[in-house]
C-alpha cells in the first residue's frame, strides 16, 4: 500500500472541503424539504425547548417571573431569591469531572499490537483532551438543568499552515437550535436519516465568506412558526447531516475472516497452477499469504453522510461526512414518551422547582416583617424627654450612661423597653421544609455536598452519600452514553481523517506522552506500513468509573492504607506507587524506582502468574550463615516479646498503685467531711448551751430583783 498524501482533490473526495472550493448554489426544492424538517421538528419538539428555557433561566437567571414580581410590588415587598439548585448543579459539574468514563478501543481482527495501542492512544486523545472535557461538562449542564444538551463532532486543520485535518469536539451554546429526525431509535439519535443545527452569521462576515452577490440575493426570511432566518442584519447558518441508505455485501472467507466488497476487490488473485480439485471452478484469492475462496455472502445496511451548509435558498458547501453515524450527539438527561409516542424530557431539578419557590416565598416574607418591624428601644410620652439634655440622652441609644434618666410626666407614666422584633415560628419551620424538600426531590444530601447533616457516624454518612448518589447516576450514565457513542464516530473517522504520514504527540502506556508516527511507509513500495491508521477493525467499550485523574487518586489511596498496614511491601509496587503520584512527568522517577521491584514480579504482573525463582546453589558455609542469622533474630524476636511482656504487667502493677491512691484519698475526704460536720454540729451546740446558761442568769436576775422591791 503506498503512502497516502494530502492532496485538495482527496480532500474533496473525502468530502473535507477546502475554504477556496466552496460553489454555493441555489436549490429551492432541497431548502423547503429543509425548513420542512425543520417546522416538524420544532412542533414536535415545542414543549421540551420552552422547558429547557424556563428551567435554565430558573436556575441561572431569576426565579421570578413578571406577573409575581408585579403582586409582590403592589404589597411593597422586595421579591428576594435563596438559590439553592445553582450551588447542587455546580457540586454535580465537580462530581461529573470526576467520573469522565474512560474509552476502552478493542481490535476486532489480526491488527499488530503496537498499532492497536496507538488506536487507542488517538481515540482517547480525541475524545478526552481538555477541549472535550468542557464540551462533555456544558452538555451535561444543559441536560441536567434543561432536560437535554448535545455537540458534535467535527473536522479542522491542525493549524492556519498545516493541510493535515484533525477530528474535534465541538459543543453547542444552545441545544433548542438543534433538530433530529423524529424516527430516530438510539438514545443518542445518531441513528436517524437527519439532523443538523442553527446558527447565526452577520451579513458582512457571510458576505466575505460566500460573496457580496449572494449575500445581497438573501432577504428577510420567516417561518410559519415565526421563526427568522434572515432580517436586515444577519442570516441564519443551517448545519445538515443527511444519512443516505447504501447496502453493501460482505463475504466470509474459507479461513473464517469476513471481508466487505471492497476489502475483497482488493485482494490478489490466487491462478490455481496445480488444478486442486477442492479449488476446482471457484474464483480464489490471496488472504494473509493463504489461498482462500468465498464461502457464503450477506446484504447488510450501511450508511453515507452527506453534509450541507444552508443559507437562505442556497446550499453554500456540501461534503461527504466521513463516518456512518451522525455526528450530532443528543445527551439525554431522563426522558418518558406519553401515550401519543412523543417524548418528554425531565430535568433533574423539575420536581424541586416548586420547592424552590415556595423557599424564596418564605425567605421574602421574613424579610418583608424583618423590614416592617421597629427598631426603636423604648416607647414613652413626650413628658419623659422634654428637657433639652435628656433629649440628648435618649437621642443617641447606644451612649451609655451608667443611668437612663427621664421626666417624669404628670400622669406618672415612664419610658417603657420595646422587645426586639421575633420572627414567626411557623415561618421558620416552613423555611426548613422548603430545604428539605429540595434535598429529598433531587436526592442531593447535605452529607453527600460536605456540609453538616443530622447523621451523627461515618456509617450513616456513608449510607446517606450512597444513597444519594444513585439519584445522580442517571444523568451520568447519560452522558457517557453519549461519550461513548461519540468514541465510535470517531473511530470510524480516523480511518479518513488520519490517512497520511505524519507525527502525532500523543499519551502511551508506559511511556507518557510521545511523538508517534503514523502510517509510515517502511519500504519503497509501500508494502509494508507501520501504524497504519486506515486498516483494520476495531470497537469501542465503555468503562464507567472515576476519570483518568480520579482512577489515579483512587489507586494511589488504596496503595498508602495498603503500605501504612504493611510497610515492607513498598519494593513490591514502587513503580505502581510511583505511576499514581499526582506529577506531570514522573517517567524518570518510574523508570528508577522500577529497579528495585524484582523481575518476577513485574512479569507476574503482567501475566497474573508467579514465576519460579531460580534456585541458587546450596553452600554449606551461607546455609550455616543464614541459619545462625535465623537463630539470632529469632532469639531477639523473643527478648522483644518478653520485654513487651514486663512493660505491661508494670503497667499494670502501677495502675493498681494508682487506683489504691485513688481510693485512699477519697476515703481521706470522707473522713474530713465526716470531721468537718462533727466539728460544726458541736461549735452549733456548745453555742446553744451558752445561750440557755445566759437566758437563765437573765431569768435569775429579774426575779431578784422582783424579791428586793417586793421587800
């Protein structure tokens, strides 16, 4: 096979048009068919985009709409917004970077090792790089708040002074501009017969594009539904991938394999010199060095894109799109069909709209008493202040005085203190449903976010996070749904796309990110290629899970609780260790620390069987040396366990002494206490005695003194 060079008339056989061979052409009959697929789509389509709109501008924009803001302005309230579903959709866009699935490329035929790894080395570059990584990221937020999202899938020149294409990701501001083909069947609708999307170009960029003369040909275009397609100041860009039905056969050979019409056709005639009579009367070929014939056929189903540019009433470019699928992916977020077989979409947060709102009601009205209430401390009469310096006093409430004088008033009334506005209890608890509700409706946990939640162990936390995370797995397992079908546009473009010699930098097992020629001509004839890109089959396997950079964390947490347990396995998985350790380029650091992991032990990696250690031949004098080594460590092994042992019956010997103390001291205060009441009970009675002996001296006395006058 010779080497494939880059050539304008391959490209426009390829159906990748360059800048200067665009030929617009008027087609009136092929625009209507076009708006007419259009305005079905579009009434079809009608409910699930004025959702997305309402729910992107809930969720993003403002929560109110006029006719609220209206009521509430009539009342004199200030409509006030809680957004609580902005902060969840951003914690699941963190979430989604995370679980980017990773695109496993698996040779369906006898293709070289090498070359397959390096197949899957471009598909992922293409299809996981950063670029994609937010287009990935915008779909699913349109899908997660709007129901739905999509992107595509494209070709461009690698840069302005390179004639080599690349395939690219692109996604799409706004997917209520994109229409599919109602009979679609697949969830990503790439099996239908049509798609495409609108965009929008200024007259004076179209005119420099695709001329002044068409540019001033194209007036103010409108729909039936309303919808413009041209006015005064720009015209609407229609992007249009058609599917065209166009079966082919394909053969199975005498050796097993299975070839198409065109593989077949290429194959060498095999004359039949010595007239075999098993080989007698077939037509016979060459297949991988070994005659062969055909031993039975089938018709199958196979697919052409053709892809138009539209402007107006013209077809401005048209070209063969290099795949068999569409490349406008739909990424659904979770959708029903109703009994009419129309298809609904569901956004993740519709069942907590409502919430939400009645969240904002709540909040606006405890603002709305906060505003209304009076701040003021104390209510009096215009007696309490009507001197000039206690006015001055009670003008300023946060001097202080030591004391707060005031007038007295005529009436006797005083200034009395004002409690400090409360808000309603019943408000406070609805505000608190109102969060609830919006945790149960989404499935979004406090626990699951971080924040602080009513479960009090790690177990539970962990079960409320688990819990949580199957509400969110559906628009997950959407979006790599539509990863993957993107993984296999792209496989089948490669074959088109990256059909001549040239270098690529792109990330390799084992070795990092490497310059890799492909479809290298390794001899004059071109016979022989390595990294040939165009040959060979090869299918696309989803593997769902944490992304590259999430595998890698994963790993690497796994490894350190495994070394914290068992130190000494260290030399085992060093350059295991090493590969998750989060560095740009840590190849060297691998490459040195791989030294010391034992040979068979990288090769029962590899193999998943251990590998028998050659047997070092016995010397007496090292046998003798191991065995007293074994004996001395044994025996140190030993005096450690004893020591171990005497440290903890001291232990223990020293907390009896301790509780022996204890106990004696609390014995010691009881006795003091004990002594303490004898004491006071004693001083309390002598003191009683002492008080009787006076009253009676007293008593003496008096009566004394009565004998004496009485004498």
């Amino acid at each position: 096979m010779a080497a494939k060079k880059i050539k304008k008339e391959s490209l426009k056989d390829e159906g990748l048009m360059l800048k200067d061979e665009r030929k617009p052409r008027m087609d009136l009959n092929f625009v209507q068919e076009l708006r007419e697929k259009m305005e079905k789509w579009c009434g079809n389509w009608k409910v699930n985009n004025d959702q997305y709109n309402e729910f992107m501008s809930f969720i993003m924009g403002s929560q109110w709409n006029d006719d609220e803001v209206k009521v509430f302005d009539s009342y004199k309230k200030i409509p006030m917004t809680f957004n609580k579903l902005s902060p969840l959709m951003n914690y699941l866009l963190g979430e989604q970077r995370q679980n980017t699935p990773q695109l496993q490329v698996t040779p369906e035929d006898d293709v070289p090792e090498p070359t397959a790894q390096v197949r899957e080395a471009l598909v992922k570059d293409i299809s996981l790089d950063s670029k994609s990584k937010v287009v990935y990221q915008t779909a699913f937020q349109q899908a997660a708040i709007g129901g739905f999202g999509a992107y595509y899938l494209a070709t461009e020149y690698e840069n302005n002074f390179s004639l080599d294409l690349k395939i690219v990701i692109k996604g799409l501001k706004d997917p209520t501009v994109c229409f599919w083909d109602l009979s679609a069947e697949s969830p990503c609708k790439t099996d239908g017969m049509h798609c495409g999307f609108k965009s929008r170009l200024s007259r004076q960029k179209f005119a420099a594009l695709y001329g002044e003369d068409i540019e001033r040909t194209i007036k103010n275009i409108a729909t039936d539904s309303g919808s413009i397609l041209a006015d005064d100041d720009s015209i609407v860009i229609i992007n249009l991938w058609k599917r065209i039905y166009s079966p082919e056969n394909i053969y199975k050979l005498s050796n097993g394999e299975v070839v198409s019409e065109k593989e077949l056709k290429k194959l060498p005639k095999y004359e039949n010199e010595f007239e075999l009579e098993e080989y007698a009367g077939r037509e016979m070929y060459i297949h991988r060095e070994m005659p062969v014939y055909v031993v039975s056929d089938r018709r199958v189903p196979r697919y052409k894109i053709k892809h138009y540019i539209v402007g107006g009433d013209y077809i401005l470019e048209e070209a063969d799109f290099p795949s068999e699928q569409l490349p406008l992916i739909f990424v659904d977020q979770n959708s029903y069909w109703d009994k009419t077989g129309k298809q609904l979409c569901r956004p993740l947060f519709k069942d907590a709209k409502d919430a939400q709102r009645f969240l904002n009601y709540i909040g606006t009205q405890i603002a709305y008493l906060l505003k209304v209430s009076r701040y003021d401390q104390f209510m009096g009469s215009k007696e309490n202040v009507r001197g000039a310096d206690t006015q001055q006093i009670w003008r300023d409430p946060a001097n202080y005085q030591g004391m707060l004088v005031y007038d007295e008033s005529p009436s006797g009334t005083k200034p009395e203190q004002i409690r400090a506005p409360e808000i309603s209890q019943s408000l406070q608890v609805q505000y608190e449903r109102a969060l609830n509700d919006i945790q149960t409706s989404t499935g979004i946990y406090n626990a699951q976010i971080g924040e602080q939640g009513n479960e009090v162990s790690g177990k539970a936390i962990d079960a409320r996070t688990k819990r949580g995370s199957y509400a969110t797995h559906v628009p997950f397992d959407s979006l790599n749904r539509a990863i993957a079908v993107g993984g296999e546009i792209i496989n089948e473009m490669i074959p088109f796309v990256y059909d001549s010699e040239r270098t690529l930098m792109l990330s390799m097992p084992e070795k990092g990110i490497e310059a890799v020629k492909i479809n290298q001509q390794m001899d004059e004839y071109g016979g022989q290629m390595q990294n040939d890109m165009t040959e060979g089959r090869y299918s696309i396997r989803l593997l769902p899970g944490p992304s590259y950079e999430g595998q890698k964390e994963e790993a690497l947490q796994s490894m350190q609780m495994l070394l914290q347990n068992n130190p000494q396995i260290f030399p085992l998985i060093a350059d295991l260790y090493v590969e998750n350790l989060p560095l740009p380029n840590n190849i060297e650091l691998r490459n040195r620390l791989r030294t010391i992991v034992p040979p068979e032990v990288i090769e029962a990696g590899k193999t998943g069987q251990p590998m028998q250690p050659k047997q070092p031949q016995q010397n007496p004098e090292a046998q003798a040396k191991l065995m007293e080594i074994q004996l001395k460590q044994q025996a140190l092994q030993q005096k450690q366990q004893e020591s171990a042992m005497k440290a903890e019956m001291e232990k223990a010997k020293l907390q009896l002494e301790w509780e022996k103390m204890e106990h004696e001291k609390m014995e010691m205060a009881t006795n003091l206490t004990e002594q303490q009441l004898r004491y006071k009970a004693e001083t309390h009675r002598t003191n009683s005695d002492a008080n009787i002996a006076h009253s009676q001296n007293l008593v003496n006395l008096l009566l004394k003194e009565a004998e004496v006058r009485n004498q």
